[in-house]
C-alpha cells in the first residue's frame, strides 16, 4: 500500500467506529475491543514509520504537549516523534527548569497548559493517580505515560502489539513476568491487560517485591523461577533498581540474578521459542543477561519501534473521537 | 431564667432511660425531671418527637488553633461542634506552636471563654513539641486545665519514653492518648495495605503496624499499672487485642470514629483524596469487628478525629494529600444510621459511647441528664431523612468523604449550662 493510500484510508474514517473516552489513563477500564482497535490503527501506522519520507496530515492543527515530571528516554521521544511524523505541534516541558520547579501545583500547571490550546497532555509523574487528577482538571485530552506504581498503558499496549506480531494471538499464551511486580506500573498495566485478553500471566519476583492481594487481579505469583518460565512463550523482565538494595527488598544484585535473573540457563525452563522482552531501561547483567538481551528472540528493539506506532495510533484516536 | 423541656424522651446511658419526661432547668443546673411538670418557665422548648440526650461529647478533635487557622479556628471549630451537637470538646495538642505548655492551655481556655460556645478542653503534648524526647510539665499542665496528653498525629515511637510518659502522666492521675501507630512499617505508605493498594499503585499502611503499638502500649500500661486510652482503633486485631486486655484487668480504654465503622478502603478508589486519614479506612471486616466492639463495650466511645484541612491541601496527587476527614457535624447522624438504625445498638448504648463515657474517661461531671447536674443537652430527630452536604458545613473546611450520603439524625438544639445555644 503506498503512503498516500494509506493516508487516504486512515483519513477517510473521520468518525471513529469504537468509542473511546476523553483520556487513557490506564488499561484497568479499557475493554478487548478497545485495545484491539488501539492495536489495529498502529499496524496501519506503522508502515508510516518505515516509508522514507515520514510524514502524514493526521496531526495537523493539533498540539501535543509532553509533561515529565520523571526522566524518560523512549517514552517521551516516542510521543514528541509520533506527533511530528503525523504533523501535529510537538512541545515538551520538564519538572526541572519549569515553574513545577517553583512549587506550582499539577492542577495550575495543568490549566495553563490547557488554556494555550493544547490537545493532548501526555503526562509522566511520581504519583500513582496523578494522571487521573489533570484528566479531571483539564479541557485537553490526557495520556498516561505513567504514573507512579499505578498504571503505564501505552508500553503495555505496544508490549500486546508485539505480542500479537509475533505469537499471532494472546489467548491461552502463558506469559512471566519477572522482576520488581511490587514498584512497576508496567507490570500492572500488561497484567490488567493480558489477563483481559485471555493470557495466563505468571508474575515471578522474591516476596519482597511482589504487592499484596496481586493474585486476585487474576495473575498467578510464584517465587519459584522454575514454575514461571516452565513452558513459557513469552518472557518479560522488569527492571530491578539498584536502590531496592538499600531499603531492604533485595540483598544483592548478585543473589537477585541467580535465583530470577534471566539468562540462558534459565530460559532453558521457557519455551524453546520463548520470545524475550523488557520495557527499559535494562541494568544488563541484573535483569537479563546480555546475549539474552541481545539474541535472536530477544524483542526490545522491535518493542521500542511499536512504541512509536502504538502513540501515534493514540493520538491519533483521542484527536479525532470529538469529530 | 427557667427552661422548660416538655415531651421529650429522655435518654441516658444508665439509670432513667428511654422515657416521656420533661425538663425543668433553672440557670445553669437541671431541676427537675418528671413527667408532665406544670411549673412556670420563661422558655420552652418543645421537643414531641424527639429524643433529649446528655450533651455530646468529643474526646479528639483537631481545632488547629493556634498556627492554622486557615483550616479551622476555636471560633469555626466550636460552631462547627455546636451543630453537631456537641456540648463539649478536648481538642489536641498538634498544633503550631504545639500546646506543651502552660500559656498555650491557658490560651485555648481563654479564647473558648470568650467564644462561649461548645466548651472546650485542651490535650497537652506528651513531649514538648511532640518530639518525643523530653516529657512536658505534666503537673503543672494538669493544673492548668490539660485534659489528658497526647502527641497525637506523632506517634511516640520510643518504647522506652512511652513507659515513662505513662507513669510520670499517672503520677498527676493523668490520662495519656496514645496514637498508635509503628511508623518504620508504614514507610511512605498512604492508605491501608491490601488489594485496593496495589491496584491503585499506592503504598500501603499495614494493619499491624497500628496493631503492634496498640499491643505495646496495652502491655505497658498493664506492666506499669498505669491507665491508658487508645486513640482511633481501626482494625479487628486492634479490637481484639483490647478486649483481651480489659479482660485481664487492663485500665484501658479505646476510642474509634464514625469513619471506621462507616467506610472502608474502597473509598480511596479513584484516588478520593478525601478518604485519605490516618489509621486508614480499613475492609469490610474490619467494620464488622469494629461494630462488635461498640456492641461488646470494648471500645468506649466514639470520637470524632475532626480533621480540617483547607480544599487545596486535598486537591493534590493523593500521595501529597494531607490526612484526616471533619467530623463534628457528620458524627451523631453517621452513628445513628449506623449504629442504632440497623438494630446494633441502642440509643442508650449510643449515648454512653458519645456523651456518658467520654466524660468518664476524660473525668468531666458530664454526660448524664439528672437532678442537679450542669444542664448541657442536645435535642435530635432521628425521624427525617436528610442527606449530607458539606457546603452546609459550618466548619472552615469541607473535607468530608460523606457528602450526598442519606442518613438520620437532625440536631435540633444544644443546650449548654442551661442556655440555649443552638
């Protein structure tokens, strides 16, 4: 399909055919439909990314603003390029060296941004719930690009969609999850939404990382490395920060990595196929060892390029549902 | 000056109780009870239909007077008590200065004098400036009005000091209100530890880090033979843990608040910040036992833990929300729905844990209507449904996590040392 076809066919659908609400805040209130039809415009949308001359109108007129109030490599650059590729106004503002700096609340900074005539407020902050209380407060539309321990559901959406590009389904797919359950929102948001879509999640971490009640969220929680990846299709390592160390979670980096790092001899327990992933940054050596990391079933790199189309599909969708 | 209160029924906690009687109070004191008195008055209220109670009395209560007063003052706070039907008040120290010393007792007397509303009766720190390191003049703060002592909202968290807080506060016959709460488990956590906490990304309060200091302080008090009351108990444990020590003798007494035994943690959902207080809303089965409790007599009273905070210290991530829920104006129709309502208690049961029993521990000559006691009343109607608007409050603040709840229970008047006052 050529890019202006595939403008053509992406542009002409000015009504959307599923209805979304004003702001994605997590994947704890999305439906199957919902997240498929996410899923559906970012395939479209990925052929974008890969024409030579990326650039589509989809955008145009729109202004997307990315606000961080943690630092964030990939996430942030995925937003501001997935705006520039479909020709909205990308601008950004960081905590430090904004008047957040100065001690102005989330709900003012919020109301400032929205009266410039901002679309989108893509947002990361430290507090889980933050997110929720600028969606509240604001005109504008607003992404979660995570908040706190609580919700990260656009690297959950581009993890099912490379899930989905490589396995072909996710139902009945047994999926670890291995690393610290307890601080990440990544592993909350693919658990919310795996488990929708018909995944058996297996969530693996020492005991000290793993939060209370997790199992009624319909995941299973083990300890045993061994009982998670036995069998498993899909493995993702979550990132262990090196001060869990200090506050009494873990005793060393080094015992950590041999009872749940995630090298060759332990995936010999996955699926000989077991596709390996990991939202980033990773602590090579910790997590996940680096040929692992590196190797043939490794799909970090594909996962950072879906993340580009999972936001402009995103975009794309909250720009148009008011039309 | 002769007040005469006809065809009510009167409720006490002991004694004449749940009958048709009038009132005839004569300045400051009560008269006469009996039914039908034909005698000349120069006032009467008549109260066909409702139910006359001893005026209600709060144990713990934040009046943030003096240091913040933009969250509540003696003046917003009295007249916030007053239409909850509060006679009397023991606010505590966590104030800005902290009340660790005589002047600031003296303050809060002389500016609640001048206000002449609901009385009101300061808690003294424990340690001066609640840091636990240094007891304050006990003697002299007793002498000059403290009421009991507390760092609430700091939890004493040396064992140690708190043993000897407890017999230096005996020494004076005073009472300590311990806060229970062992901080190094809450960590930063902001709501209680559960499933709601981990679906809502929030960091946890366990259970028993309030259990573990309720067990601590019990024990001390048992070891040093001292009394002790706990403050705001929120879980079965804490329940549990108290009933086994007054069955062993233990002078202890527990208080808990309308919130824990109304609500529970999935009020937090969708980051309520308004459900936001400390000890936390627990589960469903924590209210059962807390309900137990009252029914059983092993928690005496219920306080209200009146927390005002200004909108825009609630209007935050819940993270950074301040804790703590206003309570005056919500306490009598919350317990009332949902205590006595549902057939769990009776009004008598409910007066002694909101008028009889407070005075008791906090020894006031209050919370019981006979001949010759200081006539300090409250007269409610429990027949109307009504439904909870915070914009109504009279407190400064509108932290409540209760507004459009339906409940019963409307204060008609308060009566305070034979005038009428609401």
């Amino acid at each position: 399909m050529s890019l202006t076809v595939l403008t053509a066919c992406i542009y002409a659908e000015s009504e959307l055919e599923m209805k979304f609400e004003k702001d994605l805040l997590g994947l704890k209130n999305l439906n199957e439909e919902q997240i498929l039809y996410v899923i559906d415009t970012a395939r479209k949308m990925k052929m974008l990314i890969d024409s030579p001359n990326k650039k589509s109108p989809q955008l145009q007129g729109k202004t997307i603003i990315t606000l961080f109030y943690e630092n964030s490599t990939r996430t942030r650059m995925s937003f501001e390029l997935a705006t520039k590729y479909m020709s909205g106004n990308a601008a950004n503002i960081s905590a430090s060296g904004s008047s957040v700096a100065k001690g102005e609340t989330l709900i003012d900074t919020g109301k400032t941004l929205d009266m410039m005539g901002t679309d989108i407020i893509v947002m990361r902050h430290p507090c889980s719930g933050a997110a929720d209380l600028l969606a509240k407060n604001v005109r504008a539309s607003v992404i979660n690009a995570g908040d706190g321990m609580n919700e990260h559901p656009t690297q959950a959406l581009l993890d099912f969609y490379t899930i989905l590009e490589h396995k072909g389904h996710i139902r009945d797919l047994k999926i670890a999850i291995v690393g610290d359950i307890k601080h990440s929102r990544v592993a909350r948001s693919n658990v919310y939404g795996l488990t929708r879509l018909g995944a058996k999640v297996f969530l693996c971490a020492p005991k000290t990382l793993i939060p209370p009640d997790m199992e009624k969220t319909g995941a299973i929680i083990t300890t045993n490395l061994k009982e998670a990846l036995d069998g498993a299709e899909v493995v993702m390592g979550l990132r262990i920060q090196k001060e869990r160390q200090n506050s009494g979670l873990l005793s060393s980096v080094r015992e950590y990595h041999k009872f749940f790092g995630l090298n060759e001899q332990s995936l010999k327990m996955a699926d000989k196929d077991a596709y390996i992933m990991h939202p980033g940054p990773v602590n090579r050596g910790v997590e996940l060892a680096s040929n692992v990391m590196d190797g043939p079933l490794s799909l970090i790199n594909e996962q950072v390029k879906n993340g580009v189309a999972i936001r402009m599909a995103l975009l794309y969708i909250l720009t148009r549902r008011s039309i | 000056m002769r007040l005469l209160i006809k065809n009510g029924t009167l409720i006490n906690a002991e004694g004449l109780t749940e009958m048709k009687r009038d009132i005839l109070i004569a300045d400051e004191m009560i008269m006469q009870i009996k039914e039908n008195i034909t005698d000349e008055y120069d006032m009467m209220i008549d109260a066909t239909g409702c139910h006359v109670l001893p005026g209600l009395i709060d144990a713990h209560c934040h009046l943030r007077e003096p240091g913040f007063e933009y969250k509540e003052d003696i003046e917003s706070g009295t007249l916030s008590a007053l239409h909850g039907g509060f006679t009397s008040i023991a606010c505590m120290p966590n104030t800005n200065p902290v009340i660790d010393n005589e002047a600031l007792i003296n303050y809060i007397y002389d500016r609640s004098k001048q206000i002449n509303r609901t009385k009101v009766y300061p808690i003294a720190a424990v340690s001066i400036n609640q840091e636990g390191k240094m007891l304050t003049e006990m003697g002299f703060l007793k002498l000059a009005g403290a009421i009991a002592f507390s760092d609430d909202g700091k939890p004493v968290e040396s064992s140690s000091f708190m043993k000897k807080a407890l017999l230096y506060a005996d020494t004076f016959d005073g009472l300590i209100i311990s806060h229970c709460e062992d901080k190094s488990l809450c960590e930063d956590g902001v709501m209680n530890e559960g499933y709601m906490s981990t679906v809502l990304g929030l960091s946890g309060i366990p259970k028993v880090a309030e259990e573990l200091m309720v067990y601590r302080d019990v024990r001390l008090a048992e070891y040093t033979g001292t009394k002790i009351h706990i403050a705001h108990i929120s879980t079965r444990e804490s329940v549990d843990i108290i009933r086994q020590a007054k069955n062993r003798g233990v002078k202890v007494t527990a208080e808990t608040c309308p919130h824990y035994f109304t609500l529970t943690e999935e009020s937090c959902d969708h980051f309520n910040t308004l459900a936001k207080v400390n000890p936390p809303l627990r589960t469903s089965d924590d209210v059962i036992a807390i309900i137990e409790g009252l029914k059983d007599g092993t928690i005496d009273i219920i306080a209200t833990d009146h927390a005002p905070h200004h909108n825009d210290e609630k209007n935050v991530e819940f993270s950074y929300a301040s804790n703590g829920l206003i309570g005056f104006e919500t306490a009598f129709c919350l317990s009332y729905t949902y205590l006595v309502k549902p057939g769990h208690l009776t009004m008598s049961q409910l007066v002694s844990l909101m008028s009889f029993k407070p005075a008791r521990i906090l020894s006031l000559d209050a919370g019981e209507i006979n001949e010759g006691k200081q006539a300090d009343l409250t007269i409610v109607d429990v027949n109307e449904r009504k439904t909870i608007d915070i914009t109504k409050f009279k407190s400064k603040s509108s932290n409540s996590p209760y507004h459009g709840f339906e409940v019963y229970g409307e204060i008609k008047n308060v009566i305070i040392d034979g005038k009428v006052v609401l």
